[in-house]
C-alpha cells in the first residue's frame, strides 16, 4: 500500500503536515477530510532514488527555449489551473496535466520544474519563484497570498482575469499604433523609389533641353541627389536615434528623463499615461483583494509599472506609508515631476531648441495622476473598499485609453492622407511644371 505524504489546514488555519496510508491518493484525500483537515497538497511518498530517477527523467523532457512565457500563454495557463483546482484536483496533479498538455517551450520547462520543487517539499509559489522567466513576482505573491488564505482557485481565477485586460489593453494600444507605422514604412519606401529612379531621369531630361528650373524642381532635383548619394542615411538616421535613447536609457537619470519625455508627448503621451495608470492602479487593487500587504503591495506595483516616473511615485507613496501617512495624500502630493534636464533635451533633439524648450516648460508642471484618481483612493481608504475604488480607476482609464485609441485612429487617417497626398502633390508639380514650359517653348 502506497504511502501519501500531505499537507493541510485545520479549521483554525494551522498547517498540518503529515503522511498517510492509503491504496489510492482518493482515498488518502477522501481520510484526511474525515480527519477534519482541508488538503492543500498531496503527493505519493517515494525513496530519493525514485525521486532522483524521475527528475533525470524530467529534465531530458526539457526542450531548448529561448526568452520568457508569452502573455497570452501564461493567461490560458492560469485559467486551466484555476477551473483543475475549483474542481478539487490536487495542485500536483494539476500542474502535472497542464504540463503534459504543454506545447515544448520556456512554461513546459517552468512547470517540470515547478513539479520538481513540489515534489521535493516546496509549497507552490516557492517553487514558481525559482522560476522567474514564467512566473514574475506579482504572479508569486498573489499565489503566496492565495496558499495563505486557503483559496488558491479564487486568486487564479483573478490571476487570469487581471492578465486578460492587461492583454486586451496591450492589444488596443499596439492596434493604434500599426496602422500609421505600416503607412508610413511603405510611403517612405514608395517615396524613395521616386527619389532614386524617377527623379534623376527627369533630372536628365533636363540637362539636355538646357531651360531655366523653377525653384521647387531646383529642391526637388537636391534632395534626389542627397538621397542618391547618401541613401544610407535612411535607415540610418532611425537606427541612430534608437540606439542613442537606447544608450541614454543605460543610465538611470536617462531612463527617467526618457520616460517624462514619452509622458508629456502630445496626444500619444496621453495614451501611455492612461494606459500606465491603469495597468497599477489595476495590479494594486487585485493584490490587495488577495490580501497581499499594502507595502509588499505597492513594491510589486512599482516595480511592473514599467516607466521611471510612476516608480519614482510609488516609491515616495511607499515611503510615506511606513512613516504612517494614507496613500491618497503623498499620490497628490509626488504626481509632479520636477524639472528634467535629459527630458528637456528630448524636447530640444526632436521637435528644436526654442520650440521644444517652450512645449516643455508649458508641460512640465502637469500631474501624471489626475485629482479624480487621488479622490477616489482616498474614499476608498477612509471607506475600507480601496480595491474597489482601484478596480473603477482602473476600469474608467481602460475606458478612456480605448476611447483616445479610436479617436487617433479616426484623425490619423485623413491626417496621413493629407500629408502623403501633398508629398505627392509635391513631387509632381516639381517634375510638370518645367515640362510645361518646354512644351511652351518647343510650340513657340
């Protein structure tokens, strides 16, 4: 007869660790509810070697993989995980399920690992935190907050819902943003076809009937032969750039003075403020709904908010917490970034020194966290519902990110039509206009 080794929770919460005998792991779970105690992990009690041989096993099931899970992966994962254990399945057997149904990949690797630490004695979100590349520290903590207070399937349930809008926010933000790049990459391909093949024939055309050129044909006709001689510079230009901010980046005053610049954007900087605020107001309120501790909480917020700024305010709001002060009153009084000079000089490298200069002191003074968000944080902690409240901030921003993505989309459509028509419009007048007067001249 098999012997089961598990753990459990009395009806006061204490954990309960113990072994049992039993001819099927049904059985086992069926003898220990009688006792009183509620499983939490059960597993078949094995000699090292045993254990030794089937690790080995495991690990020749390894396949090559290369960067982390992807988001869409990970959400479908937690989803199965969640409705395997609301059906009373051992978390063991459940991870072994999901693991066998794995496509090769970084999450099948992750789970024999996961399975391995289990196996071995560890709890479940010990054995996720060894696996980082899968499971990120806010996947963790709410899976450690979810083991403590006896409701694991709830917190992976919130788990894949928290990772589905932020997955659907992802999406509408990336959809906003191929449409103009597509348009752009192929007029500027077209456009370069014109400068290097067709103009310099004009050009030729020219030459020989020897008449004098109107000043647009003149420009036209330099920045073909710019652009023939130095067509390098096309891809090259943007290459540069990005791997300058990219160098800039390096450097943690560059990092932040980037990500202001990116905030204080016209239009587009709205999008990424909007669309940042409600991914953490979002990750907050789902960690304190799983009884994550509000610090522990705002560290995680901080560090997955993705932009220097928002870190640099939840740290401040992290620090005024354990001084004993509310989150709503340091969330007011830090949503002001001081003044920048790497951001000033993004403003100054891309749009000119004394108009860049202007856009950003005219900016710069502009909370990253509206008053309403600030409010409703603080009737949330004087009420005792601030992850309700988080959950509208989060809900209403979704909102309002959508909303802002359809309204570019709807502007930069006749706004690119416009300016590719006139390139074109351009670029013909420049090459007819001499042609009119040789015919004028030929007719006279």
């Amino acid at each position: 007869m098999p012997t089961f080794q598990f753990e459990a929770m009395d009806s006061t919460g204490n954990e309960i660790k113990d072994v049992i005998d039993a001819p099927t792991e049904e059985e086992a779970q069926a003898t220990i509810r009688q006792m009183g105690y509620f499983v939490t992990k059960i597993s078949v009690k094995k000699s090292r070697k045993a254990e030794a041989d089937k690790r080995t096993a495991k690990k020749k099931g390894k396949s090559f993989a290369l960067g982390g899970v992807k988001l869409k992966t990970l959400t479908t994962f937690t989803r199965q995980l969640s409705i395997l254990q609301d059906a009373g399945l051992p978390i063991l057997r459940s991870l072994r399920i999901l693991e066998t149904q794995a496509k090769p990949g970084a999450l099948k690797n992750s789970l024999i690992d996961v399975c391995d630490e289990i196996e071995a004695g560890s709890t479940l979100s010990e054995a996720m935190a060894k696996s980082p590349k899968a499971f990120n520290r806010l996947y963790v903590n709410m899976i450690k907050a979810g083991e403590a207070g006896g409701a694991l399937e709830i917190i992976l349930r919130r788990l894949a819902e928290f990772q589905e809008r932020a997955a659907s926010l992802r999406r509408k933000v990336r959809g906003a943003l191929i449409y103009p790049i597509s348009i752009v990459v192929i007029a500027t391909l077209i456009l370069t076809f014109i400068m290097l093949w067709i103009v310099p024939k004009f050009t030729v055309i020219f030459k020989d009937f020897g008449a004098d050129l109107p000043p647009m044909t003149v420009m036209l006709i330099f920045l073909s032969n710019a652009i023939v001689h130095y067509w390098f510079a096309i891809p090259g230009i943007p290459i540069g750039i990005w791997l300058l901010v990219k160098l800039i980046r390096k450097f943690q005053a560059g990092r932040t003075g980037w990500d202001l610049f990116l905030l204080k954007m016209p239009i587009f900087g709205q999008l990424v403020e909007k669309n940042i605020v409600a991914r953490t107001t979002r990750t907050l309120g789902t960690l304190v709904t799983s009884g994550v501790p509000i610090l522990e909480a705002l560290h995680i917020t901080k560090e997955t908010s993705g932009n220097a700024i928002f870190e640099n305010l939840y740290q401040k709001v992290y620090e005024s917490i354990r001084e004993g002060d509310t989150i709503a009153q340091p969330l007011k009084e830090y949503s002001k970034p001081p003044f920048d000079v790497v951001a000033m000089f993004f403003w100054m490298f891309f749009v000119g020194v004394p108009i860049g200069l202007l856009l950003y002191v005219t900016r710069m003074n502009k909370p990253i966290i509206d008053d309403m968000v600030v409010n409703m944080v603080d009737v949330g902690e004087e009420t005792g519902e601030l992850d309700t409240m988080l959950y509208k901030v989060a809900d209403t921003y979704d909102e309002e990110v959508t909303v802002l993505t359809d309204s570019l989309m709807k502007m930069m459509e006749p706004l690119l039509m416009i300016v590719l028509g006139g390139m074109v419009g351009f670029i013909v007048i420049s090459l007819f206009l001499p042609l009119i007067k040789l015919i004028e001249h030929l007719s006279g």
